[in-house]
C-alpha cells in the first residue's frame, strides 16, 4: 500500500514520497518501519505496549526506543474523521459496489458532497 502512495502539492506533478506517515499501533511492526526507514519516510506510529516490553526484556539488545511525534501523531485525527464521514454513505462503508472504478466514483460523489457541505457550513 505505501509504494503506490501519491501527495499531490499544489504545482508539479505527486510526490511519491511522504515526509511523514501516521499510522496506529497496528502498523508498528519492524516490518513496516524498516520499509519506511529504507525510503527515508519519518514513522509517526505510537509502539504497542507489548512490544516496548518485549524490547526491554532484551535489554541492550533490544535496540533503541521508538521515536513518536506526539504533535504529529495528533493530526491523524483529522484523516480518521474524513473517513468515518465517507463511510456514513452506507455505499462505501459496505462496498455494495462491486467493479473498482464504481466505488470510486461514489468515493469521489461523497467527497464532493463533503466539501459542498463545509462551504455551505463556512458561507453561514
């Protein structure tokens, strides 16, 4: 999923490399940190608890601590948000949509719907 990544800046063509990627703890695995360390992508991923005692129980071993950009961390919010608004259209939440190019098409209609609402919200 994070090779076919794409930011989209307002000039020049997308960026196929983040500054940073936010994520939960489920994503904290040394697999997916390694492959962000590799690209030079920062990991804004909180360590589950049980891999943080499992680190310390090795001691010197066990490497370093984690690096967490709390600040950072804090703006995934606004992205989990987004996407409990998409799913609210009961079409995207269940993909009754079965070929890929449908379901990104409503995935687009509900974004606009989203956004017309916010300027609506913003006009009053």
């Amino acid at each position: 999923m994070l090779a076919r990544v794409r930011v989209r800046l307002p000039v020049g063509r997308p960026r196929t490399r983040p500054g940073a990627v936010a994520a939960d703890k489920a994503y904290s695995s040394r697999g997916n940190r390694s492959y962000l360390r590799r690209r030079g992508i920062k990991a804004v991923i909180p360590e589950k608890k049980d891999q943080a005692a499992n680190r310390k129980k090795k001691g010197a071993r066990g490497g370093r601590p984690v690096s967490h950009d709390a600040d950072l961390y804090k703006e995934r919010n606004t992205v989990e948000r987004l996407i409990n608004k998409l799913k609210a259209w009961r079409g995207i939440a269940t993909r009754y949509d079965k070929t890929p190019d449908s379901y990104l098409a409503g995935l687009h209609l509900r974004a606009a719907m989203i956004w017309i609402d916010d300027l609506l919200k913003d006009a009053d």
